[in-house]
C-alpha cells in the first residue's frame, strides 16, 4: 500500500511540475491545443453554420 501511496504522489508531483511549465510556455491550455491539432486540415472544409448549409442545398 505505501508503494502505490509514494506512485502517486510522484505521478501527481510529476504531472503538476510539467503542467505548471507547459502553462509558462504555451498561451492555449492543453485540451486546445490537443482539439486544434486533432482538427488539423479538416475543420475548415466542415460547415458548423446551419444557415449557410441550407443556403448551399437550396441553390442545388
């Protein structure tokens, strides 16, 4: 029980030293970056505007 007691507190250790120095370097937090890059090429071309999509339907 002590092992996995002294485990975590070195992950927790470890995880808020690496997020404390990623906040110091990068602007956007994490998740957004993570969304941004997993978007990538591709975000642009999906419509998310519901009236544009039915205004290019209706012409065709």
């Amino acid at each position: 029980m002590r092992k996995v007691m002294i485990l975590l507190a070195l992950g927790v250790a470890l995880g808020y030293w690496w997020g404390w120095t990623d906040a110091q370097v990068n602007q956007d937090d994490v998740v957004t970056r993570l969304v941004t890059h997993a978007g990538g090429k591709t975000r642009s071309s999906l419509k998310s505007n519901a009236d544009q999509t039915m205004d290019s339907l209706e012409r065709h």
